[in-house]
C-alpha cells in the first residue's frame, strides 16, 4: 500500500488557525462552566454522578476544587490556543477534559468525546511551529510545511461523524418526521413557532437531515461544490445552535472546515489579516518524516474510530432500547426517551420487597435520565447496595422499568426478575438482565 502521499508537504496554515480556533472554543466551554450553574449542578450536588463504567475511581474535587479544575482547564486552553508550552497544556488540558467527561453521565454529549479525540490528535501535530508563543521564543522550531496526513486525518474523522450520524437516522420514526416534531414542540411560542410546527417542514429537516450528513464532505472537498456546501455547514450548524442545546460542537464543526480547503488559501487568509507563517519548508531533522511507525499509528487510530460506532451490530438487541454500543458511536439527537421506574431491596433471606425512594439517593434530574438507560440503572443498584452493605444489611436489588421511545407504547426495558445487585456489567456483549427489544 502506497502512503508516500500522506508525508507530502503542505502548508501548515489550516492547522495553525485550527489550533487558535480550538483553543478558543475549548477556553470558551470551560470559562463557561465556572462563570455558570453546571458545576454545582453536575459535580457537588449529587452523591453519586455516574460516571462512566470502569471509571468509578474519579470523583469531583471538594469545596470550590471543580471551580479550579475547569478554571485550569480554561487557562490550558488559552495557551493551546497561543501555542505557549503547547505540548504541555494540550497534555494538561487533554487530561483535565477527559476526566470531566468521564466523571459523570447526567449530560453526555457525543461533541465532548470529538473534543477528547481532538485533543489527542494535535497532540502528535506540529500545531504550535507558526504563529506562536513557542515559535517566537524558539525560532529554530518554525516551519512553514506539515505532512499532508496531518490535513487528512481531520478530514476522516469529521467523515465518520457525520456518516455515522445520517446511517443512525435511516429508522422510520426519523424518516417520517416524528422525532423532529417532538424536539420542535417546545419552540411552539417563539415567532418563529408556527414555522417548526410543520408536517412539512419536519419532514424537509428530517431527510434534509440526513443528505446533509451523507454528502456535505464529498461536496466539501469538490472544489465546484465547496462554496455551496461551505453556506450549507453554516445554515445547519447556525440553525442547531439556535434549536438544540449541543454546546461548542456547531463552532467547533465550523471551525474545521480550514481542513477542506486548499492550504495554500488558508495560508493567503492569514496574510490578508497581517499574520505571515515564516520558518524552514522542512527541516532535515524533522520529526514528522516519511516513518513506518506513523503510519501504523494512524492505521490503528482510523480502524477503531470506524470500529467502535459498528459495534452495536454484534450485540443483540435494539441499540436504541438498551443502549448497548450508543456511546462513542456518534448516534447523535436521535430519539426521545421516556420511562418510568421503580426499584425495590429485598433483604437476604427475606421474601419481602420494600420500594426503594430514589430521591434518598439521586437528583431530580439524574433519575429522569436513569429510567430510560439501563446502563444507569444498573449503575444506580450497585451503588444503593453499597449503601445498604455500610449499613451491615445485604440486598437483592430488582428493577420495574419500561421505556417509551418517541412517544411510542412503553415498553419493559429492564427483567423484574433479574437480581441487578448481582448483575454483571457485560462490555462487549448484551447483558441478558435487559429486554433485547429487538424489533
């Protein structure tokens, strides 16, 4: 297999502005956390946060400590963005934001992950050789080059997010407008409500949904097209940041399109502004060379990213019922999620089974995304029998659980029979205590 191509040296203007822009938009989300209500809300009030299944170990800082944490967070970030210590605040920041995301489950929103991945592809790139701190404190590192896989390996990755995406949106619930109904409703009293309140119009931004995230790479990177999809990025990203509570992902997906035009523009957008990219085309000591092991690296990062959003279709069940291989697989505002839930202790060597009242144990909040996601469920019975061992009894713990998914008859989402303070957490497989619901 021929990859001479991907060590081409192009210019290194789209991953400098990339890094500014990141930088930025990272900075942003985490100043926003400390200035915001989220960090009571997500870290110090709840006894428990769910955090993600292995990763139990993680616990938030105590007193003002989260304040500190995402406040470092926010400074790492302004230095990426400044290419200041660069290798060390993208390390920090890298570490920071990884453990923020799997500390807790209440909120998951799969941008965070893309932040995560991100994070961890520049920091194999020579994102800080122009047009930063470290660059001017040490001119012998400035370069005006970078092999070309460091344009394409964005590329990719954007690729799978929004293929993923449209091939998760091929069900009918989606493809007859009923979902989009359902997330438009709130937005009946805005002016602009009766608009969204369309048949019509939901069914234009279901299978409008759906073209946009299958072709707008292909039409992005043909150069007739490009223009075209470039306004079309800007109309669906603008217009989810306006409807849909997704964070920094619209700008962060915008920000990427530096990728798909030619270097050679980007670096002609720097000048017009003032800022010139000067340095050596390649050094002979250069680092990001023609190597067997960078190829094999970025082999390996490509097949478990185009992995990991499969995986659901070697577990048995319906992904959308028992979330099993939901995560990481870029399955993004897909459905609407409704249950209802009662959990129960039975003493050992009892007969009896008393209800357990989840607001001893849980936010508001977090029990109205736990009875919808079995994982959660599963999570919040380990942890109510804890309780109960530290108060010297043991207990059974069982589960009554349906789920109604877009507005459809509940259905059963957990066995009542299934002892879950026993359970076993299955990774790679379907854990038979849930219903499989596999139509």
């Amino acid at each position: 297999m021929k990859t001479g191509f991907l060590f081409t040296r192009i210019s290194i203007a789209p991953l400098v502005f990339f890094r500014m822009a990141f930088g930025i938009l990272v900075a942003w989300h985490a100043f926003g956390m400390v200035a915001g209500k989220d960090i009571p809300y997500l870290y110090l009030t709840p006894k428990y946060l769910f955090p993600f299944i292995g990763f139990e170990w993680l616990k938030p800082l105590p007193g003002t400590g989260m304040y500190w944490y995402f406040a470092a967070m926010g400074v790492s970030a302004v230095f990426v963005a400044s290419g200041f210590l660069y290798r060390y605040s993208l390390g920090v920041l890298t570490l920071l934001f990884t453990g923020s995301y799997l500390m807790q489950k209440t909120i998951y929103n799969n941008h965070h992950y893309l932040v995560i991945l991100l994070c961890i592809l520049l920091l194999f790139m020579p994102a800080n050789r122009s047009l930063s701190i470290d660059a001017a404190i040490k001119p012998r590192i400035k370069q005006t080059t970078m092999p070309a896989w460091c344009r394409y390996i964005f590329i990719y990755q954007m690729a799978l997010v929004y293929i993923f995406a449209a091939i998760a949106k091929l069900y009918p619930t989606w493809l007859n407008g009923k979902f989009i109904s359902i997330i438009m409703a709130p937005y009946k009293r805005a002016f602009y409500g009766p608009v969204l309140q369309n048949h019509y119009v939901h069914l234009f931004l279901s299978w409008g949904g759906i073209l946009f995230d299958f072709l707008i790479i292909p039409a992005l990177l043909y150069r007739r097209t490009r223009v075209m999809a470039t306004f079309a990025m800007l109309f669906f990203h603008l217009f989810n940041a306006k409807t849909l509570s997704i964070g920094i992902f619209p700008m962060l997906a915008l920000s990427m399109l530096c990728f798909f035009y030619e270097p050679e523009s980007i670096k002609t957008l720097f000048t017009k502004v003032g800022l010139q990219l000067s340095g050596s085309v390649a050094q002979n000591n250069d680092v990001y060379k023609y190597n067997s092991i960078a190829v094999t690296l970025l082999s390996l990062y490509a097949l478990i990213q185009l992995a990991l959003p499969l995986r659901h279709h070697f577990i048995n069940g319906n992904v959308q019922y028992t979330g099993e291989g939901h995560r990481l697989s870029w399955r993004m505002k897909l459905f609407d999620k409704r249950g209802t839930l009662t959990m129960y202790a039975q003493p050992k060597g009892s007969s009896e089974k008393a209800e357990i009242n989840l607001r001893n144990y849980f936010t508001r909040d977090q029990i109205a995304r736990i009875v919808s996601r079995p994982d959660m469920i599963w999570q919040a019975a380990q942890y109510i029998k804890k309780d109960y061992e530290a108060k010297g009894q043991k207990v059974a713990i069982y589960a009554t659980a349906k789920m109604s998914l877009n507005q459809l008859p509940a259905r059963e989402l957990i066995d009542e029979n299934a002892n879950l303070a026993d359970a076993k957490w299955l990774y790679f497989s379907h854990c038979p205590w849930i219903v499989e619901n596999s139509d």
